[in-house]
C-alpha cells in the first residue's frame, strides 16, 4: 500500500527518477519544469527541504512498497491558515485512486497537523483528470486562471469540516 511520507534528504535519487520517467507525460498538461530543473536536481532538492524546514512549504512523496515515487503532493506557500496544494502522479500510477486518495490525505494532514483552514489548487483545462481529483476531494471552481501561459481552473477547499471531524477520512479505493 502507497504511503504519503514528508520530504526528506534520501529520496533524492527516487524523486529524480520518477521526475525524469515522467517529463513528458507531465508535460502534456502542466507546463515541462525546463532542462535547467533537472541539471541542478540535487540543488534544488536541498533547497526545498530548506523551505519545508522553515516551515514555508510541506513537500510529501507517495511512495510504493518498493520504495519508488509515485506522486509528489505539496504544500506550498503556507501563510495565513491557507496554502496552494500541487501534484502530480507517475503515468503507471494513473486512474487507481491513488491521487484522491494521497490528496484526501494531504487535506486531513494540512488541517491536523499544519493548522490550516484552506487550500487552494489550479489545474489547466486540458488537465480533466487533476479537475477530477479536485472535485472529489470537496474543492470548488472559483475562478479561471493561466499556468505557464495555458488557461486554466482556480480551485479552494475549506477544511473546517476536517477539524470537526466530520468528514470521512478512509480513502476510496475507486476514487
């Protein structure tokens, strides 16, 4: 079974992997992170373990029984009881429920754990399972917007019914 684990140190070359078996995929329908991106991975790794020290940013990887990454679901700019929610999941782990799930996670987490009380998330038009994914997870359509020049859909999800408990917090295998 995946597990949601917080960024650290040693999942470096996994995280690199999955970013580099992946780019293409991802870049049908989120704007490509640039040539520059993977030549300064180790760089960068560090730094955003840097941000997720400070308490700016909570970066999480869903990993598989092998230790691989299958997803990255981050938190970022935490200010304000509020953050923006990113993700993005392997190809071969696509349509299994494992980004509702990871995702329903992630906003009990960021509720419980972060003290937030919203998240926001966008994904471009062309992105219908990412929309998918946010519907299920109790977000909304607030607004349009533009991701690396490409329209796209603004999104926010309160999470006070996380803090009262209301909510089911079982993921759904289907989902």
């Amino acid at each position: 079974m995946p597990e949601l684990q917080l960024l650290r140190p040693d999942h470096a070359p996994a995280l690199l992997a999955f970013e580099r078996e992946n780019r293409a995929y991802f870049a049908a329908t989120v704007p490509d992170r640039g040539d520059d991106y993977f030549a300064r991975f180790d760089e960068r790794h560090r730094a955003l373990l840097a941000e997720q020290e400070a308490g700016v940013c909570r970066f999480h990887l869903l990993v598989g029984a092998e230790g691989e990454v299958l997803g990255r679901f981050n938190l970022m700019d935490l200010a304000d009881g509020g953050a923006d929610l990113g993700y993005r999941v392997a190809r071969r782990a696509a349509g299994r429920g494992l980004a509702t799930g990871a995702v329903r996670e992630l906003c009990r987490l960021a509720a419980d754990r972060y003290g937030l009380s919203v998240l926001r998330a966008a994904t471009t038009l062309d992105n219908a399972a990412s929309q998918t994914v946010l519907t299920r997870t109790g977000f909304t359509v607030v607004g349009e917007t533009r991701l690396g020049g490409r329209p796209g859909l603004s999104y926010l999800r309160g999470l006070g019914d996380l803090a009262t408990g209301t909510e089911d917090h079982r993921p759904s295998p289907g989902a």
